[in-house]
C-alpha cells in the first residue's frame, strides 16, 4: 500500500514538473574588455539580467496589455530585467571633462518585455517597456571604481562631473520575418523603434545564420537551450547588420527635456560642455558571433562594431558573453 502511494506520489510530481511552463536564466556581460582595443572610451560596459517565462494563461494586468502578439499561433515569451551599462571618456586619469570626448554617464533601469514569434507565419514582434534612471543613483561609478581596483586597472577619477541624472522611460519595439528558411541556413529582416526619454530612434537590420539550429520563429527560449525530448545540442553562427537613425540618446546627450553636451549644458555647475561635439545622428552595427547549447544550458559570444555615437569621435567595438540556463 505504501509503496503504491509512494508510486502516485512520484508520478503525479512527474507529470506536474512537465506541465509547468518553462522558465529561462540569463546572464549577460558586455564590455570592451572583450575586444581586440580595449579603450574604455563611449559604451564601455552594460551587465544584465533576465528571467524568461511562459505562462499558460494570458496575464489579466494593464502592462501586459501594452505587450504586442504575433497572432493566435504565436509562442509568447515573457521576461523582467535588470540592467546597469555605463559610458566613459578615453582618459579615466583626467578629473575634468575633455569638451572634445564623451562625459561620464550611467544608467539603471528594469524592463518587462514580451518575444511573441508564430512559427506558422514566421515572424515575431518583440515589446520592451523600460524604467530607470540616470545619474549619481544608477551608482555606475561605484561599481566602475570597484570592478578596476579588483582588476588592477586605472582607476577612474572624473565620475563628480557625470551627466545630470533623468527619468529613464521607453518602448522599445522590434519586427523580424522570415526571408530564406533552409535546414542549416536561414536570412532573417526585422526593424526596430524606440521611443521615450532614454533614446530615440528607428534601425533596420539583416540576420544571417549557419549551423545546427531550431527554426528562427519557434520561441526565445529555443534559440539558446535545447527543448525537453528534442535536439539536444545546439551550435551555429549569425552576421547581424544593421543601420538605423538616432533622434536623441539621453545616455549621450544628456536628459531629453533640458537639452545636453552637444548642444550646451544648461546646468550651470557643468562649464565644460563643447557645442561644436555634434551627435552622430546616423548609427550603424555590426554583430558577429555564435551560440552553443548541450541540453539545459547555452551561451553566446557577440563581437560589436560600432559607428561613433559622435562626429568627432572614432568607432568602437565591444564584445557580449552570455549564459543561458533552462529552469
């Protein structure tokens, strides 16, 4: 009797861990330390974390209402996030702004997004609300300061004269469609949107991939973890260019409402700000990487190329590692 017990027991705990929607983990880390030219100079570091989720009920609150879907058949991927990125001069000794460089910035926000592919049209459209702030209270320059002295780096002396902080508040909107879907090959189009006090901007962009993957359109969590009872590992590599217009970057310019360094900082305790440092309005990208999963468990590697968020100023690269574990 017992042991009959003990059976339904294990069964039913059985049937109730398969019947849960999955759940997916990632950590991510982007840096300059990745690349080939470390210059600590622009976008320098960006750490995130992410909680992915399915549900088997549509959610019943007023934000999820603002999350677009891709159709009856589509997979809908939920996730909250939160990310610290931070933006530094090429001089981390100099105590005062260069007028000719970029200004010491930081921001923290959470975000609360939804990636709805349908796999029988083949297109997803991707929502983020994000919600932060910018400034002393992102606490950008803490953990700058503490991540050289573990690392022995120089440390950085000129973060009393980062950007004034602000409201950090966007939607951030992304379509993609299938253009060529083979076995091992696929070219994916897309566009991206963003609106809001953090940036301004509209992108469009092209997605190779080659390898052994799932189809591009059968959910977030499949592209970087093996489902339960299918392949189980996973490897391939993406091109990704992109080129898109840029109305304001807050992180860059500054708050949206009170203009920023470009056009003349209207806060009078900041002196130093240059307005012939013109925003490089035309934006352009170029990932490169691959990813690999055995089962549960995946990661990415992103090599970034970056246009100059100025016209004075160079390019730059950064690179992204990524870890992704199935719950």
């Amino acid at each position: 009797m017992r042991a009959a017990i003990l059976l339904v027991m294990m069964t039913s705990t059985v049937v109730l861990a398969q019947t849960q929607p999955p759940k997916l983990l990632r950590l991510y880390e982007e840096n300059d330390l990745f690349t080939l030219h470390n210059s600590d100079r622009g976008y320098t570091n960006g750490s995130r974390f992410d909680l992915y989720y399915q549900r088997h009920k549509k959610p019943q609150t007023i934000l999820n209402s603002l999350l677009l879907k891709a159709g009856d058949s589509s997979v809908n991927t939920y996730s909250w996030g939160f990310m610290q990125s931070m933006i530094t001069p090429s001089n981390l000794s100099a105590t005062e702004p260069d007028p000719h460089d970029y200004r010491y910035s930081g921001s923290l926000y959470i975000s609360h997004a939804l990636h709805s592919s349908n796999p029988v049209k083949k297109y997803l459209i991707q929502t983020e609300w994000i919600a932060g702030i910018m400034g002393r209270y992102a606490f950008a320059r803490q953990t700058q300061t503490y991540v050289h002295k573990l690392t022995n780096s120089p440390k950085p002396m000129g973060w009393d004269h980062q950007l004034s902080s602000a409201l950090l508040l966007n939607v951030n909107l992304k379509y993609e469609k299938s253009l060529i879907e083979k076995r091992h090959f696929e070219i994916i189009y897309g566009g991206d949107m963003f609106v809001g006090t953090m940036m301004n901007g509209i992108a469009a962009h092209t997605t190779i991939r080659v390898g052994k993957m799932p189809g591009y359109f059968t959910g977030y969590m499949d592209q970087f973890t093996a489902m339960p009872g299918g392949e189980k590992l996973k490897a391939y590599i993406f091109v990704q260019p992109s080129i898109g217009a840029m109305a304001h970057n807050t992180m860059i310019e500054g708050n949206i409402f009170h203009g920023g360094i470009f056009k003349g900082d209207r806060n009078p305790e900041k002196k130093n700000s240059d307005p012939s440092l013109e925003p490089h309005h035309h934006m352009t990208c170029l990932d490169m990487g691959g990813v690999i999963a055995y089962q549960g468990i995946g990661a990415s590697f992103t090599y970034k190329i970056l246009s100059s968020f100025a016209r004075t100023l160079p390019g730059q690269a950064v690179g992204n590692i990524s870890l992704y574990v199935r719950l």
